[in-house]
C-alpha cells in the first residue's frame, strides 16, 4: 500500500502493516479523509486504535501526514479500488461530505465503491457517511433523494441502515473535519448523517458485487 509521510511516499508491506494491525485494539477506516483533521483526531482522541485517512489526491495529505500519531497512517488509494490489505479489517469506517467518483460511488447500487467499503468491514462494523447538499446538487440530486439512494445501495451491500439524522449549521460546526466547518460557515448549511452497521453475512454480500 501507498502512504503518505509529509512530501515522501512509502510503500507500506504487508508485514508492516500487520504490525500496525496487531498492535491496535480496533482500526478506523476513514475514506475521502481529504486534509486528514479528521482521522489525526481520532487518532488523538483514541491512541489505542489504528486511524487510517485514505483519500485518491495525494496533496491533500501532504500536510497533516507530517507529524501525524503513530497509530494514524494515510493511505493514498482510490475507494473504488480499495488495498486488499484493508479487507475485513474495519471496526468503524466514516465517510464524511463524498465528492466525485466516491460520491458518484456510493450513489451506485453494487458499484465498487460500496463493494469495497462492504469488503474492508468486519461484520458488526459502524458505518457513518456524512452527505452535504451542495456535493449532491452537483450530481444531479437533492440531498434527501441522494440520502434514500445511497441507504437502498448500503442495506443491498449487506449492511443495517440505523439512522438517518439532518444536519443544519449548528451541527455541523461541532464535526471535526475541515469541509464541516466550511459548510457550517456556507451558503447551504446542510446535510445527512447516515449510520449503518454491517450484517454478520456482509462478505457474501460483498462478493456478489465483484
Ligand atoms: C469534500 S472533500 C471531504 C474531505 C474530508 N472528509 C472532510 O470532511 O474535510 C472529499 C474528499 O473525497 C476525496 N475523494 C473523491 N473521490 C475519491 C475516491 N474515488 N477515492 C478516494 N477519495 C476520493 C477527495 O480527494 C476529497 O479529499
């Protein structure tokens, strides 16, 4: 897998990574994580897990990826073509306000976003992805249709649709990443925070899809 150290990229090998995995409690998998604000954290906040912020632009992580904790690593991927080391590894996974091709993904029953997403999760695993309505405007949909959408694609993946919440302003200045603050202080502070857990059969599901 591709890591980002600062400027430097790395080639993370699997032994590697398997010493990461075996030292943690649990993994969280965070994907779109854009400057990373959001994965160093949780990485903060909880330092017996493994933070992983995985974004497809590396530029974005130059920054944050510098001094990150030890137990945060960022992964340069894109979620339509997930590391399969990342397979069946996730307790928790967050994707927060998806733009572009993971949008346009998770908006797509069966697509290999959600075929990964499903794939990267242990059963039982959380899911949250947060939607904006500017991001689902540009695609084409409204932020409620978008919501409905994407909870029809997650329950076909294998997975539990929990809870489907409204974000306004107010909300959204207390989520620690930096495209919540950016709405938050927007022309259209509002969005969906969709929960989802992954069903104990969620691999048969995510095989279906490949
Ligand atoms: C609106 S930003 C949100 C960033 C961050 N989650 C936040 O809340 O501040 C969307 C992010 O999704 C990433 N992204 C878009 N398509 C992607 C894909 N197919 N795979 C991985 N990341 C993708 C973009 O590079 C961008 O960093």
């Amino acid at each position: 897998m591709e890591i980002m150290q600062g400027k430097r990229t790395a080639i993370l090998s699997a032994a590697a990574f398997a010493q990461h995995v075996n030292a943690c409690e649990a993994i969280h998998l965070d994907i779109g994580t854009g400057d990373g604000r959001y994965a160093i954290h949780l990485a903060q906040a909880n330092p017996q897990w493994l933070v992983i912020g995985l974004d497809a632009c590396r530029e974005n992580l130059i920054s944050r990826s510098r001094n990150a904790p030890a137990n945060a690593l960022f992964i340069i991927a894109n979620a339509g073509n997930l590391p399969v080391m990342l397979r069946g590894t996730a307790a928790r996974v967050t994707v927060n306000f998806p733009w572009g091709s993971l949008l346009d993904g998770l908006l797509t029953a069966r697509s290999s976003v959600i075929g990964g997403l499903a794939a990267a999760c242990l059963p039982g695993a959380r899911i949250d992805v947060l939607l904006n309505g500017g991001a689902l405007a540009q695609a084409g949909r409204s932020l409620f249709d978008g919501a409905c959408q994407m909870r029809d694609n997650l329950a076909d993946a294998g997975f539990d649709v929990l809870r489907s919440a409204n974000l306004d302003a107010a909300a959204l200045r207390d989520i620690p990443t930096s495209w919540a603050k950016r709405l938050a202080f927007g022309r259209d502070p509002q969005g969906i925070h969709l929960t989802a857990a992954a069903r104990a059969r969620i691999h048969a599901a995510c095989a279906r899809s490949e």
